[in-house]
C-alpha cells in the first residue's frame, strides 16, 4: 500500500472535476486514477474549509 501524497493543484482539480461534470465519485475517481476513498476525503477537506482548497476557489 502506497503513501501517496497529492499536491495541492491536483486536489483542486479532483473537487472541481467532481462539482463540475455529471459523473459521481466513482466516475471522477477512475478518470484521475485515484482511490474513490481519497476522492471523498478531498471533497470532505473542501467542505469542512481545508486552507488549500477553500483558498483556491474550488467552487
């Protein structure tokens, strides 16, 4: 199992591929090949107000 850590940039464009298309988690999940799980804990970050990506503007 890896540790993989993603940069700021790449979350931003996860949680704005998720608010912006029609695919659901999953979907959006396969097209970044990432793990859905970590799709849902960006998203998460983004609502509760994670510093990076409230600042960026996601939505």
């Amino acid at each position: 199992m890896s540790n993989q850590r993603y940069i700021p940039e790449f979350k931003v464009k996860a949680v704005r591929s998720r608010h912006h298309t029609h695919l659901g988690v999953q979907g959006v999940a396969e097209a970044l090949d990432i793990n859905p799980l970590m799709l849902s804990r960006m998203l998460k970050e983004c609502r509760a107000g994670n510093n990076v990506l409230k600042n960026s503007e996601v939505e």
